[in-house]
C-alpha cells in the first residue's frame, strides 16, 4: 500500500486542527457555554449573553416541595434545549403545571435513578406543546424533569408551577 500522503503533512495538520480547535474553544466555546471569556473576544461578539440566558430565577421558598404551587421560570435559549430537575424519592408525588410565553417547544419528561451512571433514564411523556398540566409519582428514586428545546430564533420563557414532594435540583 503506497501512502498518498506524507507524516509531515499529517503533522502539520494535525497540529493545525489542534490550534485550530483551541482558538474555538476559547474565544467562542467557553465564553457562550460557561461564560467564562478569558480574551475578551466573546463579550465583544455577544456570545456571553447565551451563557446568562440560560440561568434560572428560583425562589428560596421553591428549594423544597410544599403544599401550594410555587412559580419557578425558565428560560430556554433560541436554538437550545435546557434540563430542569427535582430530586424525588420513590412514590413521591408532584403537581405540575407549565406555559410558554411564545409557543411550543419540544419537550421530554423524564427521570434519571439516583446513583446511576450508565446515562439510562426513562421518558414519561414527550410531545411538543406550549403548555402541560398533570401529576406524576415517581417511579424510583432519582431525578425527574423536564427537557426543553427551543428550535425557533427567540428565547423562551416556560412559567412552571409546582407543589407536591420533592426538592428542586434546578438547570442540569
């Protein structure tokens, strides 16, 4: 087998794909992931908003689950999905109630057994809608939620309502 291509060639660009891949990372991956903007080049671009947009307002008194609905918003960047989570033993119950201020969006409502770290969850209910309302008992311990994906150009915000046994873990 001849070689089409010499190992200086397959050095440099690898090297090339390594410098190339660094420069990404820090001015545009970690600036809009985790806000984190070491050159200053994110702020500048704008990219650093999608890191805020992602943060969630929480109530204190939303921590724990209680009797009467506690509001928590969150808010689902344009073109990303968000994960929010509470933290629930098994036969615990939930009420729920979510809206969106701007239409559907796809979600996954789902659970995660505590102490697993194969990635297995389980989905209870996905669908795309702009709104949902119901109950759950969790079927094992763990963590359970809501994935959301926003596939349009604007950011949306989905008022969530709550009550029932749990403790809110929050964006994941």
């Amino acid at each position: 087998m001849q070689h089409t291509v010499s190992s200086n060639t397959l050095i440099k660009a690898t090297l090339s794909a390594i410098i190339l891949a660094s420069i990404v990372l820090v001015t545009l991956i970690l600036p809009a992931e985790y806000n984190i903007d070491p050159t200053g080049i994110g702020h500048k671009i704008g990219v650093t908003v999608l890191a805020q947009t992602a943060k969630t307002e929480v109530p204190k008194s939303a921590v724990a689950g209680s009797d009467e609905f506690q509001m928590i918003e969150v808010i689902v960047p344009a073109g990303r999905g968000v994960e929010y989570k509470f933290d629930m033993q098994q036969f615990e119950k939930m009420t729920y109630e979510w809206i969106t201020d701007r239409g559907p969006l796809f979600f996954d409502l789902h659970g995660e057994p505590e102490g697993d770290t194969s990635g297995y969850y389980e989905s209870y209910v996905i669908a795309t809608s702009a709104e949902m309302k119901g109950s759950f008992t969790a079927p094992f311990a763990g963590s359970h939620g809501w994935y959301w994906k926003n596939t349009s150009t604007q950011a949306v915000t989905v008022k969530l309502l709550v009550k029932g046994q749990y403790k809110v873990i929050g964006l994941k």
